[in-house]
C-alpha cells in the first residue's frame, strides 16, 4: 500500500520516455453508460492520491526533463482536465480522433473527453504507451463507477528495464546477439534518384481515417488463412490485407515498413510503466505472402531483434530530434503498423447493448511522410486507424484503402 503522506516531487523523465515528448495519442471508445462530469474528475483525484506514481495529475516543467508533481494535500489538476463534448456532426471515428487533437480550448497533457455514450482522452505520448491509456480509461471509468473502486494494476517504474531485457534476452546466450543481428533486413533500394529530390517547406496536417471490422468479416478472413495461407496469425492476415488494400488503391508505399512491438515481453514482469516499444523495420510489400510474415516476426521475436534495435537506439541517446519544417515531395510514404490488440481493461468495462462495442486510436505519424495503422479490438469489432499528414499523403487513396480492407478483406487478401 502506498503511503498517503508520501510526496513525490519533480521526478525525472525517463529516457525511454524522452523521446515521445510532442507527440499525441488519442483514444475513444464505448458505447457506456458514462459517470458524469464531477464523477470522472473526483475518480481521477482519487487515483492521483490512492496511486502517486500514475502521473494521472503530473505536467511536465520548461526543460521537459522533470515532472511537476502535485502535493499530496489538496491534488491539483493541471495535469489531467474533463471537459465535456458532442459527436454530433461527426461522421466517423477519424473525425472524432481528430477533433481531440484539435480542439485548442483544452491545453492539458492529459485531457478526458466526456461524450454522452463514449469514453475519449487524449494524452501527451510521454505518459506512456498503449498500456497506459487501456489502464487509465479502465481505471478512471471503474473508479467513477457506482462501486467507487479504486485501483491502478500498473507498478511504478524499475530501474534499468532495457538492461535487464537485455540481459535476459542475450545474457546466458550471446549467440543469440549474432542471431538478432543476422535477422536484420537488408537496407532497401532507394526507390528515388537523391538528383530527383525536391524539397518543398511543410507544416503539420494531421488526419485520421477509420475503418470498422465487424466479428463477420474477421472471422471469414481467418477462415480463409486456415485453407489459403496455413500458420499466418491473424496480426499477418490482417497487416497483408492492408497492404494489398493500398496497392489495389494506387498508393505506392516504401518497402521498409515497421511493426511495433512491445519490450514488455523480454521481461518477468509485464506492468512497467511509461514507453516500452520499439518500432522494428521489416522489408515486405503487398506480395509477401501472409505466412511469410508471420514467419519473419516471429523471428524476430526469437532472436530478440526489437530489444537489441531498442539498445541501438539508446547507445545513441533516445533522440527524438527536431520537427522537420520541409518534406521530400519524391519520398514514398513510409507504414508503420501497430497494435494494442485486445486492451484487457478497456474490454472489461461494461459497454452498453444494442451497438457495437468499439475501441479506436490515433497516432503521431512518424514524420511528413509517416502513415501508421492502429489496430484495437473488441469482442465485437476490430478497429483499423490511419494517421498521416493529408498535406503529403492523398486522403481520398487512404480513404479507399480502408473502404477496400472494411468492404472486400477476403477479396483482397486472396488477390495475389
């Protein structure tokens, strides 16, 4: 039990975390039978105050290396506001997304949207990965709840959790580092001449599109990998689907895509805190068949790949750099896909009957030319996400793909 007189003041940020400072997320999901306004705020003081170390409350100082923590008497809530919004004039998932990231008048690192019948928050992605916002909306909605229970599942940060995966991945066997580094793809082909670059100034556009899958369509994919392509998961199925979407849509994209995965797994304990996900590079497109991929991740996994790129990237300082003010507008775009799958406390909160149970996310696109698919699912629907920058990758292709990957999955997939 923590002590409720302890106080935790300015502690640092972590280096894993360092790099994600700018960067948002937002999540909606529901429908609920939603507590009320005063009800979300008191659930998220009783939080702050019950569990210190959950940020729920904390802001960030000027230098964006410390965090400002409140007292424990009197939590203060710079850090974390309610506030209350309309759907109405929303068509679609995307657009809601979007309308959190844009809506100026709520300048909080982490903000909860209370719609009438869905649960939205934005956070700064310093907090924390998709781990934290599934444990802060579970919590947060359980909290507010008529039982009043209080409880956050996930633990204060360790100390040196990337060397202790380390250690654990290739400690008692170091040939395993040689394997990790022979798994690495093979740097592609600039599919562009560096002569026929042209640089033209940029600024930030951030769009969302989404596309639902409901158990019908998912499950009449997996039955088609179960005859057509034996031993491909259902993230390989659902990732070669997508690609293929693309290239029926006219959108050429670069061979060097990235899947990220969490760190967590290289771990004995998988409650850690804060950011704890590599990104790790994969040279495939729309032809690479489904099992084929599920083949090149699973090695990776085995040869402990995503730690050891993590540990590339912390021997060079966890840079996250500065905005770019300029894009190639000869670059192809380059994928990103990532998944919080089923997000357990989300899932375990009581959605209402008669619509479909929904989970859907947002991303910071990696870049000008980053387009990245999120993945969260339900026990009634799978929801895919795309963020990008509409001022350098086409909405209407984006937008076509996804009709494509919500209309015709099996079509697609069994195309080539």
């Amino acid at each position: 039990m923590v002590d409720p007189e302890v106080e935790f003041r300015n502690p640092r940020v972590q280096r894993r975390d360092r790099p994600w400072i700018g960067a948002v997320v937002t999540t909606i999901c529901g429908p609920f039978d939603m507590p009320s306004t005063p009800e979300l705020e008191r659930a998220i003081s009783a939080l702050g105050q019950r569990y210190p170390h959950c940020r729920l409350g904390w802001g960030l100082d000027e230098s964006k290396r410390h965090w400002l923590v409140p007292t424990q008497r009197g939590l203060s809530s710079f850090g974390a506001v309610v506030v209350e919004r309309s759907r109405a004039g929303h068509a679609s998932l995307g657009e809601t997304l979007d309308s959190m990231v844009q809506d100026r008048s709520v300048d909080a690192p982490l903000a909860v949207f209370r719609y009438d019948n869905h649960f939205g928050l934005r956070m700064s992605h310093e907090y924390g990965d998709g781990r934290f916002y599934d444990e802060a909306i579970g919590a947060i909605m359980t909290a507010a709840g008529s039982t009043g229970a209080v409880s956050w599942n996930i633990g204060p940060t360790t100390r040196f959790p990337l060397t202790n995966a380390v250690l654990r991945t290739f400690g008692s066997t170091p040939r395993r580092a040689l394997a990790a580094v022979a798994d690495r793809p093979k740097q592609p082909v600039p599919p562009t001449p560096q002569s026929g670059r042209k640089t033209v100034a940029w600024a930030p556009a951030r769009k969302t599109e989404s596309a639902v899958l409901p158990n019908a369509l998912r499950e009449q994919m997996i039955e088609w990998g179960r005859t057509a392509a034996p031993g491909a998961s259902w993230f390989s199925l659902l990732v070669s689907m997508l690609l293929r979407s693309m290239e029926v849509a006219g959108m050429r994209i670069a061979d060097d895509l990235s899947i990220v995965m969490d760190l967590r797994r290289f771990l004995k304990s998988g409650d850690l805190d804060g950011n704890f996900v590599v990104g790790v590079p994969f040279n495939v497109n729309f032809r690479t068949p489904p099992a084929e991929l599920g083949g090149l991740i699973r090695s990776a996994v085995v040869s402990g790949r995503p730690v050891a790129g993590q540990a590339s990237s912390a021997l060079r300082g966890f840079r996250r750099g500065t905005a770019p003010v300029s894009a190639d507008s000869t670059r192809l775009p380059r994928v990103t896909f990532t998944s919080v799958g089923a997000p357990s406390r989300v899932n375990s909160l009581p959605f209402l009957d008669g619509q479909p149970s929904t989970c859907a996310g947002s991303v910071e696109p990696e870049g000008p030319h980053g387009l990245t698919f999120l993945i969260s699912e339900t026990p009634e629907t799978c929801v895919v996400t795309a963020s990008f920058h509409e001022n350098v990758i086409d909405p209407v292709v984006v937008s076509e793909a996804l009709r494509l990957a919500h209309t015709e999955p099996v079509e697609i997939l069994a195309k080539w």
